[in-house]
C-alpha cells in the first residue's frame, strides 16, 4: 500500500502545476472561481487527502484486479507445460484431484521449511499430487543437477528428501556418497547430472517460471493461482478445498 504522505504530497504537486496551467489559459473571472475552490480545500485539508487516498486505493485496487487477470491468463497458456511435461518429477497421487506445482530452489531456507509443510500434506492427504520445478534462482545449479540424474535412475524423491532436510553443503564427493549410499548407479549418475539434457531441463524451467513472473522460490501453482512464499498447512489445506469446490461446480 502506497504511504498516504507520499499521495498527498504527489498529487498535490500535479494538481498545483494543472492549476498554473490552467491560470495561464483563462480569464480573471475563471480564475477568482478557482481560488474559492481552493480556499475551501485549505480549510478542509483532512477531507481532500481522504478524497485523495479513496482514489489511489481505487486506482490500486484496479492494477491489482488487471494484473491478477493478467496472470489467470499467462498461468492458462502455460498449462500443457505445468501439467502435462511427463519428465517432471512428482509425489503424492498420480492421478490426484488437485494438483500442486512447486518452483523451488535447494539453497533456499524457506524452500526447506515449505518442504516439511508439503510432507504433511501428503501424508494426511492421499489424492493430491505435487509436482515439483527445480527452480535455481539464487544461481547454483548442482543440487538441481543431482536430483534430475537420481530420477533417471527412480530415485527422486529419496534424494529431494535428504537434499531439503540438510543444509545444501554438499560438494561432489557427497553428492556421489549419497548416490552410492541410495543404490544409485554412480557411473550413469555422474553422466546424467553433468549432461545438456539435465542442464536444458532446468532451463525449461526457470523459462517457465520466468513467463509466469515467478522471481522468488518457494512459489506454488494452484489452479490459476500463483501463491508466493512458504505457507502455513492450514492455507494449504484451504486452497485445496478451493480447488475442489471449483471442480464440484
């Protein structure tokens, strides 16, 4: 929300300067009209600056309005991509009534929080599916490199897991210990987490999220909703029943 001083402050400057120019293209009549006007605004200060802060909240309202619209539409163009891309990694029901994108981001700290969120939900809800965005934002693709490499070999979700619960300090030797220490072929492993496919993946995504204007991880994708930040279990649990209600209509 705008600081009401500074709408004050701005438009009495724009409404000072159409008033010079309108002084300049009139007649002294016209111009005695305007100063009446203005004695009466001097007098009433408080009802001008409410009059002044209903406009620039109307006004917000409206910008609000279009660019929500605007995303409804970007998130619609997009669905094949978000809901169909049969490489994206997933958990929960396959064939869930609602589902659930994630863009995140393994360096990301409320990433790793908003994963123990997501770990309830999937226990306490069985007929959801999270489909899960490498999203490396702030820059470091390994970690989204090893993870796509542990899918090829079925090993996804085990290896997300163990990434979100530590600290994300994991240099190549770790990385190979864990694929080691999870049965995962090392070789291949190794080959699928340094290869350009894996790397165009992660580009795919990051364009996906980019049209989606998705600057912030986690982000999550309900329906035709972009929700930003680690949320709570129980808003979770409250868009999922928004999303089923939708599909009762």
């Amino acid at each position: 929300m705008w600081n009401k001083s500074f709408i004050i402050v701005v438009f009495s400057s724009f409404f000072l300067s159409c008033i010079a120019l309108w002084r300049a293209s009139v007649g002294p009549s016209a111009e005695r009209v305007m100063e009446s006007v203005l004695s009466e605004m001097n007098k009433q200060p408080e009802v001008v600056a409410k009059i002044v802060i209903e406009g620039a909240s109307k006004l917000q309202k409206t910008q609000e309005e279009q660019d929500r619209l605007r995303r409804i539409e970007k998130i619609r163009s997009k669905k094949l991509e978000l809901l169909q891309d049969k490489h994206s990694p997933f958990m929960g029901n396959p064939n869930g009534d609602v589902v659930i994108l994630s863009f995140f981001d393994y360096h990301c700290g409320y990433c790793r929080s908003a994963h123990d969120t997501l770990q309830k939900l999937l226990a306490q809800d069985k007929n959801i599916k999270i489909i899960y965005k490498e999203y490396p934002v702030l820059g470091d693709l390994t970690l989204s490199r090893a993870a796509l490499a542990a899918q090829k070999q079925g090993k996804y979700s085990d290896f997300h897991t163990i990434l979100m619960k530590s600290d994300a300090n994991f240099s190549q030797e770790n990385l190979i210990e864990l694929a080691h220490k999870l049965k995962i072929d090392v070789k291949k492993f190794s080959t699928d987490m340094n290869s350009m496919e894996t790397e165009n993946r992660i580009k795919q995504n990051m364009s996906l999220g980019q049209s989606l204007d998705i600057s912030a991880t986690p982000t999550f994708v309900f329906g035709d909703n972009v929700i930003p930040g680690a949320i709570s279990l129980a808003e979770f649990q409250a868009e999922i029943r928004k999303e089923r209600l939708k599909k009762a209509r």
